[in-house]
C-alpha cells in the first residue's frame, strides 16, 4: 500500500507527531513496508481454522473482583 502525504498528515495529526524533511519520505517509505508486510496475511488460507478467543486453551482466568483493603489511605499518600 502507498502512504500518501494525506495518509501521513492523517497519521500525524492522531499521533500528534510532525515529521519533516528527508525523515519524511523514510516514514512514507517504512509505513508502505508495513502495511504491505500486513496484506500479506490476506494472502493465508485460514478456511480450516478455528478463531482465536483465547492465547491459552485454558481460557482466560480472571479473579474475582471483591473489594478489600490493601493498605489504608494514609499510606498510599504518603
């Protein structure tokens, strides 16, 4: 995929970033590396894989959320 300027102005502005000079076409440049290293997973035959929900085969384990005192107020403020 080709970063256009407004791409990167688009980038830009979310990232509150400014690239300037040379070290902008190097962005441009090693953004379309990325973005074409990503459409290569488009190119995957996933059709017998099931998908992923969870990292482990456990599923994830979660702790019960209950309130307790750790430490007391006055030593957090410390």
């Amino acid at each position: 995929m080709q970063v256009t300027d407004d791409i990167l102005a688009w980038v830009e502005d979310l990232a509150k970033l400014k690239f300037e000079g040379s070290s902008r076409e190097q962005i441009k440049k090693d953004m379309s590396n990325v973005l074409d290293l990503c459409g290569k997973l488009n190119e995957v035959d996933t059709t017998d894989v099931d998908p992923l929900v969870f990292m482990r085969e456990e599923g994830n384990s979660l702790r019960k959320d209950e309130a307790r005192i750790e430490i007391s107020k006055e030593e957090a403020l410390k």
